[in-house]
C-alpha cells in the first residue's frame, strides 16, 4: 500500500452492527477513486490503523471485494488491488457484453408485459440526471442504476446462465475504475432511456439495435483513456 495513501473517505464508519459494510464501502471509495494504487498490496495493520477498526471488519470487507474483482488474495502475499483493465482486456469484456446483452435485450422486448415496462421505468427514476463529480462517491449512484438496469434486462430475458455470467463480470465496476466524466453519465442515461423504450415497444429488431448502439458507445467513450496514460 502507497505510503501516500489518502485514507479520508466522504463519510465516517459506522460503529455498531454495520461497521463491516462501513469499512467495505469506505475501502471500495479508495480503491474506485484510485487512493489505492492499482495492483499494490493492502497493508492489513496500516489500513486497520488507518480506519480506525479492527482487522476482523476489514478482512470482511476484503473477501467482499474479492468476489466483485476489485482485490485479489494471493498465498503469503495476501490481498492487492487488482490492476486497472488494459485496452485488450476492455476490449474482450465489450467482445462479450456484445454476443450477450443484445440477445437479451431482444429477448427481453419479446416476452415484454406491462409489469416489465413498468419495471423498466421505475429503474429509469432512480436515476433521472447524471452526477456531475469525478469521485465515486459523487458517480455510486448512477454505477448502482447502470448494473441494476441491465440486470433487469436480462432477468427480462428470461436466461438465468446468461444473467449470472454478465453479473460476473461485475462490468460496471471496472468501467467506471477507468475514468468518469459527466458527460458520460449524460449519454449513457439518455441512452438508457432509448433502450427502455425500445424494449417496451415489444420489437426485438429495435431492442437488439439500441443495446448495440448503447454498447458501441460505452466502449468508445473509454478509448481516449488509453490515448492519454495521465487521464487514467
């Protein structure tokens, strides 16, 4: 862990029964906004000292961050962030959201109901404008609606594997490691906005067309990141 770490999170930890989830949030902030260097190891004693907890809660919050990609354990070395994705690795996650997502958006539009439109919507309000910040906790809100969404689309779909394998992917998180800007969240909303309404039409053509479009755009919006190292 960077000896220049910046331990200050946007709120204090809990101190009873949700101390774990206090920690676990506090160290996914640090890591989401780069406060933890990319592939360094997490110092267990400085970062219990750091927070102010013991190493129960954080070892928690750890095997958490674990299972959405954000650490790594390895043997005798213990937990290191995991690095940010390369420009192949985005690339192969979009080469697969590609093959998933529009079937399921497609899929989606064909079993359509008025329950499913009217769950589509009721996403689409949790979320009505884009943050405007850089750091995750300004953007936490539009992250949770962005995986939320396309969940609901493939529960929608009616695919369980295909669901649970893009849950896997905890895509969202990654993404957003790379670089948020406002303009982002402006284009990504109004595209969610399109791809909603696509669905609730019940043409699949159109739905499968708006989640590709929504994906091309995503993927785009990322690339310049790779052209300027220092935006990252």
């Amino acid at each position: 862990m960077a000896g220049d770490v910046t331990w200050q999170t946007s709120a204090p930890l809990p101190r009873r029964q949700n101390l774990a989830d206090g920690v676990y949030e506090a160290l996914k902030e640090l890591i989401m906004d780069g406060n933890l260097d990319h592939g360094s190891r997490v110092n267990l004693d400085e970062a219990a000292r750091q927070l102010g907890v013991s190493q129960s809660p954080l070892r928690e919050a750890l095997v958490r961050l674990e299972a959405v990609g954000l650490v790594t354990k390895e043997p005798f070395r213990g937990y290191s962030t995991t690095p940010l994705f390369s420009k192949e690795e985005l690339y192969d996650l979009f080469e697969f959201r590609f093959v998933v997502e529009p079937w399921a958006a497609a899929r989606a539009a064909e079993r359509i109901t008025p329950e499913g439109v009217a769950a589509l919507k009721a996403e689409l309000a949790t979320c009505p404008k884009a943050p405007t910040g850089q750091y995750y906790q300004s953007y936490r809100g539009l992250s949770a609606h962005d995986e939320r969404l396309h969940d609901l689309i493939q529960s929608l779909s009616g695919n369980d594997h295909m669901r649970r394998a893009l849950a896997r992917t905890h895509c969202h998180l990654h993404i957003l490691r790379l670089r948020y800007r406002g303009g982002m969240g402006t284009a990504a909303l109004r595209e969610h906005r399109q791809l909603v309404a696509a669905i609730a039409s019940g043409d699949a053509k159109t739905a499968e067309a708006a989640m590709c479009a929504h994906l091309e755009a995503s993927r785009d919006r990322l690339l310049p990141v790779y052209d300027d190292p220092t935006d990252r």
